[in-house]
C-alpha cells in the first residue's frame, strides 16, 4: 500500500511540477525539497537540502581570508563549467533578506559571471544553509579554505628505488 501511495505522489508531483512556467517551478522545488528536510533523518547536514536562488540573492561577506591563484580559479571555472556544481555555495540568511556566502565565494563568481553557466543555469546558482552566529561564521570559512589546502600533484615525482 505505501509503495502505490508513493508512486501516485510522485506521479503527481512531477505532473505538478511540469505544468508549471520554470520560476513557479524552481521555487516549487525549493519549498518541497524544504518540507522533506523537515523530516529528513539527515536534517542536521546543510547538503541535506540544496536550494536553487537567483544569483543576485546573495552577498559575500566581508571576512573571507581566500585567495584563488589565476591558475586555479581558470581550473575551477573549467571544472564548473566541465562536470557542473558538484558542490553547492554555502550561505547564511542576513537581516537585509539576502544570503550571505560563508563558503563558495569563487563558486558564486564563475557562476554569475560564466555566459555559457548563466546561461545554463538560468541566474540561478545551488545553496546550502548554515546558520550561526557572526564568529561560527567565520570559523567556518576559515576551516572550509584550510580543509582544501593545496592539491599537489604526486605524477611528476619519481619512485625511488
């Protein structure tokens, strides 16, 4: 019984969904997707519910120490524009109802200033929320930009006997 209940709600929803102009879907999605991560046993991870916004919703903020070489901003630019968003820009919601990026500053800019992924990706760009306060905040920009610390590329190193 709860199988067929299932798929008649899925059926339905994605009739739902298709019927709708694409901005009227987007946010449809969203607010399902928020709904299921009421009552998702993973509620307490942000990945648990990626958000599609318009890129113009969000703001950097003013405290992230990162710094992206050319080189590597070129590659990340190219690896976004190559495999997609493999990770969403984390955000935090402002009093001036804008979402502050605690995480994916580099993301948001390739992402909004990209013809072919604005394209793509119709203005919008994938978030993830983190809540805290000020100082959690920034904490966790700094454990986010030293986590990927530096690639180093071990194919060039010779096996020594």
């Amino acid at each position: 019984m709860g199988d067929t209940m299932q798929q008649r709600l899925t059926q339905d929803l994605t009739q739902f969904l298709a019927s709708l102009p694409e901005d009227d879907r987007i946010k449809a999605i969203n607010e399902i997707r928020m709904a299921i991560h009421q009552v998702s046993p993973f509620r307490e991870e942000p990945v648990d519910c990626v958000l599609w916004v318009k890129n113009s919703q969000l703001m950097p903020n003013d405290y992230n120490p990162n710094n992206v070489a050319p080189p590597e901003k070129k590659l990340l630019k190219k690896s976004i524009e190559i495999d997609g968003f493999t990770q969403p820009i984390v955000v935090t919601h402002t009093d001036k109802n804008a979402l502050e990026i605690v995480d994916g500053f580099h993301r948001h800019e390739i992402g909004k200033g990209s013809s072919s992924l604005k394209l793509r990706l119709k203005g919008y760009l994938p978030v993830t929320c983190l809540e805290g306060t000020r100082n959690q905040r920034i904490a966790a920009t700094i454990r986010h930009n030293r986590a990927r610390g530096r690639h180093q590329n071990h194919c060039h190193v010779r096996n020594r006997p």
